[in-house]
C-alpha cells in the first residue's frame, strides 16, 4: 500500500469517526429519518393519553401544526373528561410506522367503540431533536 492510499484511507476512518462522535453529541438534525422506536412511543403515549384523558402528556408529544391547532381545546377545563367520555372505552390499533421521503413518519391508528369507529392518521417530525406529533387527520368508517 503506497503512503498516498494510507493518507486517503486515515482521512476516510477519521471523517467517519468525526461523524460518529458529532451525531452522538447533537443528536439528530432536523428531516432525518425517524427511529420506528421513537415514533412507536410517542404513538403508545398517545393512545394512552386519549384514553386517560391525560392533556398535559398530549401537550408534550404535540408540535408544528397540530399544537397550534388544539392550544385552544386543551385549555378546556372539561376537555380531559370529553376525551375520557369519547375513547375511554375505545380499542386503538397502530398501524405500521410509514417513513415519508422527507424523513417524517405516518402512522394510522384505528379507533372502534359502540358510537363510532374512526381513523386518525398522525404524521410525526422531528423537532428541536424530539419526536412530536405535528399532524392530524380523521376519517370514518
């Protein structure tokens, strides 16, 4: 091995492990793709979240749009027991993380009760390094 394919391969292990060591410092950037892990839990804390009535964890795993968006509502003093009233009782079901071209993530979760049956289909981004809930839409069945 000539000292010039020495160098090149120094310099290529040293870049490499400069990048390790400043994606364990900073974290992830912004429009990386997200760890199923990461989305699987925030989803979880959702779910238990509507189903407890739980508004101060919905405040924490929101961001972007959608806590722009539900501000308002949650400050309802009532709001946690209309979502105790609404999906206290429902069976949720996650569908598979969806890992969208800009690095976000999709997941739709099927909520069925007595009274309804619904699709909320959340969208997940990274922000400020922490995953977050940034949108939602509902369909019926």
């Amino acid at each position: 091995m000539s000292k010039e394919q020495r160098n090149t391969k120094f310099a290529r292990a040293r870049s490499v492990a400069f990048a390790f060591l400043f994606a364990a410092a900073f974290g992830h950037a912004e429009g990386d793709i997200l760890a199923e892990a990461d989305v699987t839990s925030v989803v979880r804390s959702y779910i238990a979240a509507l189903h407890t009535g739980d508004v101060n964890s919905l405040r924490q795993i929101a961001g972007g749009q959608l806590l722009n968006k539900r501000r308002g509502v949650w400050e309802s003093a009532d709001y946690a027991q209309t979502l105790v009233d609404t999906y206290g009782n429902a069976t949720m079901v996650a569908s598979p993380v969806q890992t969208r071209a800009d690095g976000s993530a999709e997941v739709s979760v099927l909520m069925t009760s007595p009274d309804f049956t619904i699709t909320k289909t959340l969208t997940l981004s990274r922000i400020n390094g922490v995953v977050r809930i940034t949108d939602e839409r509902v369909s019926q069945q």
